[in-house]
C-alpha cells in the first residue's frame, strides 16, 4: 500500500540530524573528494560543453526527475528563503519505514559521496588498508590516500564471465583491513556479485572491518539488497543515492544506512550542512512513486540488451551488465577510440588500466544509443591510432588523480 504524503511529519531534529548538524571538528572534514562527476568530467576533452553532442560518459540518467518529484520541487521553491532542517529527515524516515529500519540507522546526504568518503577516512589508516575491487570506482581511493591507507585492488574474478567481485581474493588481501567496499552492482562494469558471496564477507571479515557496500545501481538488477545486514547489527554501511535510477544526479540527495554507533563515527568527518530543499522534496516524492523503479528499470534494461546484442553481432564483447553501464572491449586503445568519439561529439566514458582496451558506456536514451552505434560503426571503421583525448582544463590537470584513464 502506497503511503501518504503526509504520513510522515517532521518532529523537529533527530539523533540523525544532531550528528550531521553538531560534528565536523575534524581538520579532515574539508578534505577534497572525488565524485563520478569529476571522474567524467577529467576523461571528457577540453572544450567539451555538457549541452553540445551526446553524454553516455557518467552513468547519469537522462529521464531526470519523476513528474511528481518536479512537482514537489517546483511547490517547494518558494519557502526557498527558509532552511527547514525538520524537513531534511522526512525522506529517510519514509525510507526507514519502507525497508522495515530503525529510523537511527539512516542519515540522509547529498548525495552518496560524502558518506562513501567519510567512512574510508573514519576507518582506514596506514594500518588498516581499504581492499576494492579492480576494475572497481575509483573514489574510494581518493579518499584512502587522503587517510593514508594502502590500497589493495583485487581483480574481479572471471571477468568475461560473472565478472562478481572476488570475494576470498579480497579477504585474504589482508589480516587487518579498515574497509572492504563492494560495488554492487560494479561501476564500471555493471556486473553483480551474488549475495551469498556478499554474506560470505560479512561473516568471515575480521571483526573489526567494516564492509562498505554501495548499491548505488541496485535498482537495475534483481539481486536482494545488503539492508538486512544493517538491521541484524553487523559491520556494515550501505550506501544509496537518487542520483541514478531516479535521475536526480544534478540534484543530490542519498543515504547512509548503518549501525547509530557507526553512522555517528562518519558524521563527524562532515555533513553538517543543511540539504537543498528542493532535494529534499524530490527525493520524498520518488520515494513514494511506485511505479518509478519498475519502469526505468525496464526502459534501462531493455535499451541496454539491446546495446549489446547489437555489439556482440558486430563481433564486439561486453561484460554481462545488470546495470546502467558495461564495459566494451574495442580491440585497441580505449583512449583513441575514446578521442575519436569525442570528435563526433560522442562522448563515452573512461577507461580503467586494469582494461586498457575498454571503455565504459553509460546506458542512455534509445536515441541516444541508436546515435552511438553509428558513431561507433564510423570510428571503427578506420584506424585511430595515434590518437588522444584533448588536454584537461587547468583546474583538474592540477589533480593528477583525475588521471585515470
């Protein structure tokens, strides 16, 4: 049964907001981080304008907001002038309701970047590695060399087959790991990884790991969520955002579900700013969509098969995708293909070294994929040896950790 929009009233600030509102003491809590629209915007080619050609390069979602979270956002606007901090915690207590949660075990943010950060500088150090998956998201490695942690990159196990996170390779990467973050589904990928492997780490990680487990893509697939874990009390955060099935990338809004006593411990590296209203109000509106989910899925899914049916009849192969983004092998260089994209004003996303021959395709509008398979077919046509994506703009060439294709 669909609940209102009014069951949920704001009670004033809860131990959630008290632990974003009240902390950030910590010198690091301005430290700079790393979100998938950086990583997109240091592989796109100098004079790149996001309104000029076709983006499948970020694994946005070009639907954008529902009709009822525009709504929500266009009512809202006028008590812009106002912070309404109570408001902030109606998304995730209608959340909490939702999964069956404590409603003290999810803290709301803009978007999941943040909590993803701040829990690897809240549990990593030189002491405790982060252990990631590779291919994997590369911002958790951002963050972890702000914190000082080795990192240790595991390969994904059968990477032309299930391409699931190897799980006991990951494990036995190290006796003392901080943080163990499985993607899942996988960006760049789009790969799952079963959740009894996921059980599996849960239960034989050392006690005193947490497992980041970001299910920022969970929507396109059928795997069970990892939301049990946090209300059986394990070591475990859960990461969610709006910014991909539901479209609100540009809008920011997300969760971090977990323990109180582990939600307050990456509180207190930031947060503390109050949310955008209209953020707020979208995400409450999606929230109670029932039909959002489903339909995009659909939509997604079936625009992605046929991506790579299309492919893999001109001899290409993918990685087995449940999500909004695969991995294609075009046989060469990714950058020059890559650059030569570019050129067409197509613009697709970066490459991984541990893959120096793939590139990462966002799934976009069937138009938009119609567009890409005849840019496609005309850059692989010819040769594109020698070229290479333009320079970056100053501001990112000054982070060579951007660098990463």
């Amino acid at each position: 049964m669909q609940q209102s929009v009014d069951a949920v009233a704001p009670t004033g600030l809860s131990r959630r907001s008290f632990f974003r509102f009240a902390a950030g003491a910590s010198a690091l809590a301005s430290a700079p981080f790393l979100t998938e629209a950086h990583l997109a915007l240091a592989a796109i080619p100098k004079f790149a304008d996001p309104n000029i050609g076709i983006h499948i390069d970020a694994n946005e979602n070009p639907m954008g907001p529902c009709d009822a979270a525009r709504q929500a956002m266009d009512t809202i606007i006028p008590r812009g002038g106002r912070y309404l901090f109570p408001l902030e915690d109606v998304p995730a207590e209608i959340f909490a309701k939702q999964q069956g949660l404590d409603p003290a075990s999810v803290i709301p943010f803009a978007g999941s970047s943040e909590p993803l950060h701040y829990t690897i500088l809240a549990f990593t150090s030189k002491d405790k590695p982060l252990v990631t998956a590779d291919p994997g998201y590369e911002a958790p490695i951002w963050a972890a060399q702000v914190s000082g942690a080795p990192i240790l990159k595991v390969p994904l196990a059968d990477p032309q087959g299930s391409g699931a996170h190897d799980i006991k390779a990951m494990l036995a990467a190290s006796p003392t790991p901080g943080v163990l973050y499985i993607c899942n589904p996988n960006n760049p990928t789009g790969t799952v990884t079963p959740h009894e492997q996921i059980e599996y780490a849960v239960q034989n990680a050392p006690k005193d790991t947490v497992i980041l487990i970001d299910e920022a893509y969970i929507h396109f697939c059928d795997e069970p969520s990892s939301l049990h874990f946090v209300k059986e009390g394990k070591n475990v955060i859960v990461l969610r955002t709006f910014s991909k099935i539901y479209g609100m990338a540009g809008i920011r809004m997300g969760f971090a579900i977990g323990r109180p006593d582990l939600l307050e411990k990456i509180a207190s590296f930031g947060g503390q700013n109050s949310l955008p209203i209209t953020a707020v109000a979208a995400a409450k509106a999606s929230l109670l969509d029932a039909d959002l989910v489903p339909s995009r899925k659909k939509i997604i899914g079936d625009t992605r098969a046929e991506t790579i049916a299309w492919l893999k009849s001109k001899g290409y192969s993918t990685t087995p995708s449940v999500s909004n983004c695969f991995m294609l092998d075009v046989g060469r260089p990714g950058k020059e293909v890559q650059a030569a994209l570019a050129a067409k004003e197509m613009f697709v996303g970066r490459i991984w070294p541990a893959w120096p021959n793939s590139i990462r395709i966002t799934v976009g509008l069937p138009d938009e994929m119609l567009a890409f398979r005849k840019s496609f077919s005309e850059v692989m046509s010819g040769s594109t040896a020698g070229l290479t994506p333009a320079p970056l703009p100053g501001r990112l060439a000054a982070h060579p950790h951007t660098h990463l294709s």
